[in-house]
C-alpha cells in the first residue's frame, strides 16, 4: 500500500488527508500546530468513521511523517520562502524513494526541484486553489501536473496514479527551461 505524508492540517491538508484515505492511501498527516492536528483528527473522525480512522496517522514531525512516505505533499503557503524551506526539509529528511509533490501555481518547479538530490522526483500540481477545495466531491476534473525535463516516468506514473485513485484526470506538462 501506498504511504502518502501530507504536510499541513490546514484545510487542504485536511481535504487531501481525507480523499486519500477514502482512496485507499495510507496517510501520515502533519502539522506543526497541534490544534490544526486535533481539528483535522475530529473532522477526519466525522468523515471517515472510527473504523477508517486507522488509516491516517497524525503527526507533529516532519521526520514522522516523511519516514515511510512514497510520496510527500506539502500544503504549506504558496510563497517561494515557504516552498524552498519546506522541499529542503522533505528532501533531508525523507527516504530516497520518496516522491516530493507541491500545490503551486506561480512557482517553477525546476527552481523548488533544483534545491533538492532528487529533481528528477519532484513535482508541481498547477491547480488553482478552487479547484482542489471539493477535493473528493468531484470527479474526472482535470489536474494540470507541471513537471520537468528531469522527471523520471516512474514519479509521474506514481503521482498520476494517485490523482486519478482521488478521482481526478492529471494532465501532465512540461514546464519550459528558463
């Protein structure tokens, strides 16, 4: 089974944690606040019920959650300060494996990715904000995917497959060198 680490309880977080679980994920959610952590616990117990509660786990580490990911995604702000932070983090302290995934629409993935070791499993998902706010609600809504020159086939197949288990149609594009 895959193991998604979603980093941020915010509301997308939350969203995401919870789409994914319905999908089958097994999901290590994080926050650094532990009242977005208990808020995304009580309205995932709401949605999901006690018996498929299991399948996401709440954590205030990155390190946690990142540990056993096969892909990670960060729901952090959307400021380039935020992004390159957080990608150095995911990148130090997850598995080589791991493929990294950030929600962006005004940022260069070959920039974030070319801060990491693996630029080459680093990807954008260029959708607005609306688009991912009835994230599980709705179906077969196209996701543009930005990725690079770089990225390998099996992190986009991954991320594709997982975007289409959410119930959503990935587009894949490549962003231009600058």
């Amino acid at each position: 089974m895959l193991t998604v680490a979603i980093i941020g309880a915010g509301p997308l977080g939350r969203r995401l944690a919870l789409a994914s679980a319905r999908a089958g994920y097994r999901v290590l959610l994080e926050d650094v606040m532990p009242a977005n952590l208990h808020h995304a616990r009580e309205a995932l117990r709401l949605e999901l019920g006690p018996e498929a509660l299991p399948a996401v786990a709440f954590v205030s580490t990155i390190e946690d959650a990142v540990r056993e990911a096969d892909l990670a995604i960060d729901c952090v702000p959307d400021e380039l300060e935020s992004k390159l932070e957080i990608f150095c983090l995911l990148d130090r302290m997850a598995p080589p494996r791991t493929v990294l995934a950030t929600p962006t629409t005004s940022l260069s993935i070959g920039d974030l990715a070319s801060c990491t070791y693996r630029a080459d499993k680093c990807i954008a998902i260029a959708a607005r904000p609306e688009a991912l706010a009835d994230l599980g609600r709705k179906t077969a809504e196209e996701l543009p995917l930005r990725i690079t020159a770089q990225t390998m086939p099996e992190a986009v197949a991954l991320v594709t497959e997982f975007w289409q288990r959410i119930g959503l149609t990935p587009r894949v594009e490549t962003e231009s060198a600058s």
